[in-house]
C-alpha cells in the first residue's frame, strides 16, 4: 500500500508531516534485510581482530566508573555487557552490531514511509550501507556506536512529540539525549543543533522539562568530571589545540569523502543546497548533517579532524537522502548508478579486513599473533610499555596478563595516569619495553620484521605522579640567562620513592614547548635528597640556563627522567618569552 502525505498543525504551532492512512509498519521482508544486516555485523565481530582503540575501551570495562579520561562511559558498560554474555572480539562488540541493527529500525520509523515494496526497503538499506563509517561502526566498538544508537532513538521522539506535544515524548527525549550524553561529548552538538533549528522549543516548558532531566541523570558524570579535575575537557578544547596548518583544513573533504562515501556524501549536500526543508522535522536533519560538517570543518583552523567525529550526519543523510529519493525519481536514477555499486568497494573492504594482506597496514592486523609472541618472552611479568596507550590494551586484552604505560612530555595523558597502575607494581621485577638505546635491553625478534628491545626491571622506578611546584617572577628570559628557581616536590604515593637507582637513574630536566616542538634540558645544578617519603613535600633550589630555541613563545615546565623513560608530567607549564 502506497502512502500518501499530508501535514498537520498541532496545537504547539508546527507543521509536521503526517500519514493519514494506516497501515503494517514492518514487515515480513524488512525483517529479512535486518536479519542479513546483522548476519553479516556479527560474522565481521567474530573474525575481525580489535583495533587498537577498542582495545583501550575494553580496559574501560574492566573498571566501570561514571566516567574516562577520553570519553564517558556509555561505551564501557556496552562492552562489559557483551563480554558477561560472549568472550573474545564478539563479546566486546556484541552490543555494537544490536545497537545498529535498532538504530535501523527506529531510523526506518523515523522516515514513516513504510511500506511492502521490496525496491524501496532495498533503497533503504542500501543508502545505509553505502555510508562507510556507518558500516564500521555496525561491528567496531567505540563510543560513536552507542551515539548513533541514541541519536536515532532521540530524532524518532522529537519528530513523535513535534506530532503529539505529549509529556510523555518530551520524558522520551530526555532519556535519550541523556543515552546521547552518555556516549560521547558530540552529543552537545546534535542537542544544540536541534535546538538552534526550532527556536520555539526555547519557549516549550516540556522541552526545557526534557533538557533538565538530562542534566540531572548526567549529574554524576559532571561530578567525576569535577573529582578528576576535568581531564576530558582540558584534553579536547586545549591539549588538543594545535596552531593552524594548511593541511588540516584541505584534507578535511576527501577525508569525509571517504568516511560517508563521495557519492553518498554529493548527494547530501546537493540535496542540501538544492531543496528547502519541508517542516521543522526536516530542518532539525538539515542542521544536524550540516552542522556537523560545517562545524568541524571550522575546527580543522585549530588542529587535526579525524574523519569519525562527523559520523552523527549519517543518520540525518540516510533519512533525508531517502524521502527525497522517494519524491524524486531522478535522484533513485542516481543511487542505482553512483552509490549502489560502491557497496561492492565496501564488502570487499570487509573481506580485507577478515583476511590480512600483507602490503596492507590496517589497525586490525597481527595484534593477537604480537602479543602471543611477545608473551613468550615475557612470561607472566607485568609489560610495561612508553608512550602508547594502545599497545598495553591490546597485549592486556590477547594475553589476559597486566599491562601499562608510562606517558611521557612526548606524548599525550590518557586513562592510565587516572588509574595509575605502576603503583600496584612498585618495587616488584616487570618487563619494560625498551629501545636500542637502553644499556640494560636486549634485542629479541618477535617475527622477521620486527624487534623488540626488553629491559627486565629488578624494580619499577615510580615517579610518573610526582608533582613540582615553581613560581616565576618574570615571563621574559634572555637566552643563555642564569636562573636559580626555588621548587617543590611532592610524592602523592602512599610509599617512599628513591631517587637514587643505578638502573633507572633519577634527574631533573627544564621542559621547553613550541607547539609540536619540544625540547628537553639538563639543569646546571640541583639537589636531591636519595628518597622523598609517602606524602611528603621537600623544597630546594635548581639551576639552569635558558636555551637559545628558535621559538620566542615558548611553554616552559619541570620534569623528572628515570634512566631511559623520557620526561614525565611532573609540572604544569608556564608561558614565556624568550629574547
């Protein structure tokens, strides 16, 4: 039965599209295409090796809290579900395929076209399923796929209370733009957004209703926020920051070219520029999908965009790209010629992904066969790795065996400074992934390609939380000026930290940092007592000289080196100027 449209003012004012006929909302041929959608999510769960990140994710799961250093728990609790259900790679992306496959369904209530033709339930799946990332995120577990779960629940109970006005779709919303919150910070964009498209909803006490109660049950996300410093949104607004380069802002297009597909993506925005939105349900997706795109293409001005960060446009484009299909027979002309052939692209993607090739550098290649070998040589000792917190993921997640890393200047802060896991191994023998420069490693083959160097630790130096205060009276220095600089340092650890190890040597260094350009310096001087007791603070002098760099704004800070670990994050940064 073919459906005809008609719109509907309700009593709040807007006009809504609306289907006055009833009729089967599914039937018996959607629920074959979903089940051959998540046939294929789950046998691509099963056989396709984690990536790095999801790695990191199922450590989140391992200590489930109201919140990470990177992102909120929603993510957490989906892979602790599915892993008490499954084992493996399934059961940390079990939850991820389900989510997708209700995603589609509350996506297909949303276009409300329903109907017993095959051709178009085609249509449908196939718009979906040409949208890279979309597909990805079927099987891949990171916060983006519970946000698209939520995001499709939330737009299905706004255009249900657009229609209703009801309490009852008002409290709807409200629990889903919490699930939304929950999942990942964009979440703030798409509410925003939204609300930006319908200003009447800053008039709507059941809007406002519905936006408090996502406050109010996101409350103890805010509060570990608050307990933890606000390490997200100092990782994601400053740390983050980068000073503008030309490459960041050219790439962003063909990056989302092929993140959504070109084809599918030149559609959206042709049918964006081309038609005007219909209703206030339709200039919601239109500022959705073209928010999302246009905002982060504002924010390539001050760093690197990685193409997922726009995977909430996907839901708006599938619904609007459909509907507008439907009207116009033209643009189904276009989908059959352009878009349904690239779906073949994307399975075979899906088959390289299961089965390696090995001029191919994908995330999901080798990690089980790396870890197993490296397991081998380490045994059941702790492995403790520099500067990545993705490798400890994926070695914790393939060998079941403790794992951390130490974070140093050169890299990034990340979960595990928040869980601080070298305390559990203080003093006691680990395995330290190394380099060739270490005098105290050993070169050990993993495979024909790759080494490894691996330092047996007769004990962990601990000194990665260990903070330095210091004020400077002046921020102007004169390159190659004396300075002496009264410090503090402060041993938050509940034992006593030895400053004096013949393996991992102990030194304090001047921290310098331009940008991506950092660089590390020996003091002229300093005193250090052989141990700093549990909870203790000592104060004394250090002297050092102020480097000739070829930057004039520079961030300046102090750090402690232990033998081979590069500098750690020991103290916050001043801003200077060098003359």
């Amino acid at each position: 039965m073919e459906l005809t449209e008609t719109r509907i003012r309700p009593e709040h004012g807007l006009l809504i599209p609306q289907n006055p006929v009833s009729c089967q909302r599914f039937t018996r041929y959607f629920f074959i295409f979903l089940f051959g959608w998540t046939l294929v999510n789950l046998l691509q769960a099963s056989f396709t090796q984690l990536n790095p990140d999801e790695a990191y994710y199922w450590l989140y799961a391992q200590q489930l809290d109201w919140g990470y250093f990177d992102h909120p728990p929603m993510i957490a609790l989906f892979i602790r579900l599915g892993s008490q259900i499954l084992s493996g790679e399934l059961g940390v992306r079990l939850l991820t395929v389900l989510a997708q496959s209700i995603s589609l369904i509350f996506i297909w209530l949303t276009i409300r076209h329903w109907t017993v033709d095959r051709r178009k339930l085609i249509l449908f799946f196939g718009i979906a399923g040409s949208i890279v990332l979309f597909d990805v995120y079927g099987f891949v577990s990171t916060p983006d796929a519970p946000l698209l779960l939520f995001e499709s629940l939330f737009l299905w109970a706004y255009q249900k209370y657009l229609r209703s006005a009801k309490w009852s779709d008002a409290l709807l919303m409200g629990l889903f733009m919490t699930g939304m919150l929950y999942s990942k910070y964009h979440a703030l964009l798409i509410i925003a957004l939204i609300w930006l498209s319908n200003p009447r909803l800053f008039k709507d006490l059941k809007a406002w209703t519905a936006g408090w109660m996502a406050l109010l049950l996101y409350a103890p996300h805010i509060w570990w926020e608050f307990q933890h410093h606000f390490p997200a949104l100092e990782y994601h607004l400053i740390d983050r920051a980068e000073p503008f380069q030309w490459q960041y802002l050219l790439e962003y297009w063909p990056n989302q070219m092929a993140a959504l597909n070109p084809f599918t993506l030149g559609l959206a925005l042709y049918i964006f520029i081309r038609y005007r939105a219909q209703h206030v349900f339709e200039r919601g997706l239109y500022f959705i999908a073209g928010g999302m795109l246009l905002f982060f293409w504002l924010m390539a001005l001050r760093g690197h965009v990685e193409p997922q960060w726009t995977i909430s446009a996907a839901i708006p484009m599938i619904i609007l790209i459909y509907r507008k299909a439907i009207e116009k027979p033209a643009l189904i002309r276009y989908i059959h010629r352009f878009i349904f052939p690239t779906l073949l692209l994307i399975l075979l993607a899906r088959i390289v992904l299961i089965i390696p090739i090995s001029f191919l550098d994908l995330p999901f290649y080798g990690h089980r066969e790396w870890a197993a070998a490296l397991q081998q040589i380490t045994g059941n000792r702790p492995v403790v790795f520099m500067d990545s917190y993705q490798k400890p993921s994926l070695y914790s997640f393939y060998t079941r065996r403790p794992a951390f890393t130490l974070n140093s200047i050169d890299y990034r802060k990340n979960q595990f400074d928040i869980w601080k896991k070298e305390i559990a191994f203080h003093h006691q023998p680990c395995v330290l992934v190394s380099t060739s420069e270490d005098p105290y490693a050993q070169a050990y083959a993993l495979s024909h390609q790759q080494t490894v160097y691996l330092h047996f630790t007769r004990h962990l130096p601990t000194i990665e939380h260990i903070r330095i205060a210091f004020t400077l009276p002046v921020r102007s220095l004169h390159a190659g000026e004396i300075i002496q600089l009264p410090i503090q340092i402060y041993n938050p650890y509940p034992f006593a930290v030895n400053l004096q190890n013949e393996e991992f040597p102990v030194s304090l260094n001047t921290i310098w940092i331009h940008g991506d350009d950092k660089w590390s310096m020996p003091l002229i001087a300093a005193q250090l007592p052989p141990a700093i007791d549990a909870h203790d603070t000592i104060e004394t002098t250090i002297q050092f000289a102020v480097p000739d760099l070829p930057a004039k704004h520079v961030h300046m800070g102090i750090s402690l080196r232990a033998g081979v670990i590069k500098p750690a994050f020991n103290s916050s940064f001043v801003s200077l100027h060098l003359q």
